[in-house]
C-alpha cells in the first residue's frame, strides 16, 4: 500500500508540473513553434479553439482534484 501511495504521489507531481507549464502563454508559443516546424499549419481560429479545449479540461481537472493538506 505505502508504495502505491509514494508512486501516486510521484504521478501526481508530474501531472501537476505539466498543468502549471500548460498555464503558462510561452508553452503555447513553443508548441505553435513546434507544430509549424513539423508542418501543421493552423488557422489561428483553430488554434484558439484548440487551446481552450485543452485550457478547459485543465479548468475540470482543477475543479476535481483534492487539495493538499
């Protein structure tokens, strides 16, 4: 049980470290940067669309999520 709960924690940190880079305007930038060099060209109504999408299940999962104590 005890390493069940250590390795929950362990995922909880990273999920946490990847949500509060993906608040931030610069990750956005970056992965636009990343995308158009592969070759994914995006209307920019799209990209809105996309990062409100992905900024709303971040709004849900913070909603959900227990609070540290």
């Amino acid at each position: 049980m005890r390493l069940y709960v250590e390795k929950n924690r362990k995922v909880m940190k990273i999920v946490e470290a990847i949500i509060n880079r993906a608040k931030e305007k610069s990750t956005w930038a970056g992965i636009g940067t990343i995308l158009a060099l592969v070759g994914l060209k995006l209307e920019p109504e799209q990209f809105t669309a996309i990062s409100t999408a992905v900024i709303g299940v971040i709004g849900l999962y913070e909603v959900f999520r227990k609070e540290k104590k």
